[in-house]
C-alpha cells in the first residue's frame, strides 16, 4: 500500500518525501520512487527526500558502536536508492 501512494505522489507532482526508520515503511517506499523513476516519470535528482535521526537513535548508535555512515546505508539499502536528500539530527 505504501509503494502504490508514494508511486502515485509522485504521478500527481509531489517531489518532497518524509522518511524515517522508526515508521517502518522505507522499503515500500523506496519501491515506489524505484517505479517511478524506472518508468520515467521522475529522476532521482527531482526528488528531495528527508530522513529525521532521533536523538534515541543516535544515542543507540553510539551505544552500539556502530556508526552514522552506517545508518545511512542501512537507510539508502531499504530505500534502494543511491543517495539520500537529507538526514538530520533532531533534538527532541
């Protein structure tokens, strides 16, 4: 369902999308931009797509020893896309 609404967003003009891991749709939704894209209705560099961190998941990260570069590709292999608009921190 969320592959067909972001497909469909994109077709009626949007061109900013929300994202986040803790929503839990960022495969669906990367297969609805890859749809969109490979039938040429957008390219990639038309989309802005936005990725809030939490605090709690950077402390996690942390916690982990893991690091931002990795949850970024975590990110972009969920969403099976080459880059990111934007990930930013959010502290609250």
């Amino acid at each position: 369902m969320i592959s067909k609404t972001v497909y469909n967003a994109i077709k009626a003009g949007y061109r900013l999308f929300d994202g986040a891991c803790d929503y839990g749709n960022e495969k669906q939704a990367g297969e609805g931009i890859r749809r969109a894209i490979d039938e040429g209705i957008v390219k990639r560099e038309d989309l802005c797509e936005h990725t809030p961190m939490t605090m709690v998941m950077y402390w996690l990260l942390i916690e982990r020893q893991s690091s931002l570069p990795r949850q970024a590709e975590v990110l972009l292999a969920d969403r099976k896309q080459c880059c990111r608009s934007l990930m930013m921190l959010c502290f609250s």
